[in-house]
C-alpha cells in the first residue's frame, strides 16, 4: 500500500511534532490504558462486534498513536490496521505489533478507496482539531466507509459546556457536548447507534464521551 502522507497544514504539524517528543513515554502509559477501563472496553466491544458482520472490508484505527488500540482490536476479531500522523508514533507502534499493518498519515485525507471500509475508530484522535476543521474529518470518514459501516468516537466530554480548547498535556485539545458532536456526525451522514458518557477516574479531569454512529444506507 501507498504512504498515506498528505500535505499538514500548520496545527497538523504541531500536532504531530507535539506527540513525536514524547512517543515514547506516552506509549509506555498507553499500554496499560483499556486495563482499569471496563465500560470502554464494552464500547469497543460493541464496535467489534457490529463490525464483524458483513463483508465490507476492514477497520480502521485513525489516530492509532503507539497501536496499543488497534491491537486490542485485532484481539477482538477485526482486520484492523492503524494510521497516524506522528512518523515517531508509527515506527513505535511498528516496533511493539510487526504482526499488524501501520501507515502514516493524516485522517482528513486518506488514500483510501470510497467505501473501502467496514470500521473506523476515532479514539481521541479528534480532540486536537479545531472545531470549524472538524467537518470536513466527518465527511472523510463517511467516504472510507462502507454503507452501514460504523464508527466510533471517544472524545472529551464538556459537560454542559460549549465547546471547550483546554491544555491538554501534549497540545492544545477541544471538550465537545455530547450532543453537538453527534449532530456534526448527522450532518455528515451518520445516524446514532448508541453513547456512553464515563465520569472522570483518578488523575482525571474530565468526563469521558463515547459515540456509536452507523453510516446511512444510500437511497436509490
């Protein structure tokens, strides 16, 4: 397969440079994340278990960091591959799961055929997106995806809030509504199949958002 490579406009880049000075501790904490985390290990469940049917192809981890995720999704029976924008990020995850496929690359423009997948999961690989660039990630995962394929989102949650920039440890991230990230996902052909809100753990800050979307059949 082609590099996934596509021009990054400047907060990409920070974006990306951000994560690559602190791959490799971040995947150290990142390998233990899903081990105290049983409602998000439901959610992902549920995802796989969705994605599993059908012959539309395979998933999709965008935002994939270190690939901890998408092994924990090949452990759940999919054909899943990872896409990251950080080279570092990529080269780890390589290194920790050479059984698995990993690419570079940005998931608002991906060399990916229409409709080519069954899956896509987006696990906290939104939250640095500036919210008016958000759309056009929604229209790029309806275009991969395969009709009645689905997607899921982990997220940030504001809480009552507008949406919300807060100092994220790595760069600059965003809190969503609930409700307002679900319509974004409507607006760009998704219908909701289901959503989990988990409150805040210890050392956390913030409460937890988990969206299930399906894509909308197309209508002859």
């Amino acid at each position: 397969m082609s590099s996934l490579v596509t021009e990054p406009s400047s907060y990409l880049d920070a974006t990306a440079d951000a994560y690559g000075a602190i791959a490799v501790r971040y995947a150290e904490l990142a390998r233990t994340a899903l081990d105290d985390a049983p409602l998000d290990r439901a959610m992902l469940a549920a995802f796989a278990e969705l994605a599993r049917t059908g012959d539309h192809g395979s998933v999709a981890e965008l935002g994939c960091g270190p690939g901890y995720l998408t092994a924990h999704l090949r452990d759940l029976g999919l054909d899943v591959f990872g896409v990251d924008l950080s080279p570092v990020m990529i080269d780890l995850a390589r290194e920790s799961y050479p059984d698995l496929r990993f690419e570079v690359g940005s998931m608002d423009a991906l060399d990916l055929a229409d409709g080519s997948l069954h899956g896509v999961v987006s696990w906290y690989s939104v939250i640095h997106t500036p919210p008016q660039e958000l759309p056009s990630y929604f229209a790029e995962f309806n275009r991969i995806l395969a009709p009645d394929g689905h997607l899921l989102l982990g997220f940030f949650e504001s809480e009552g809030d507008p949406v919300t920039p807060f100092d994220h440890k790595v760069v600059t991230a965003y809190r969503w509504p609930m409700d307002d990230l679900a319509e974004l996902a409507a607006d760009a052909g998704f219908t909701e199949v289901g959503r989990m809100m988990r409150a805040p753990r210890e050392g956390e800050r913030f409460g937890h958002g988990r969206l299930l979307m399906r894509k909308a059949k197309q209508v002859a």
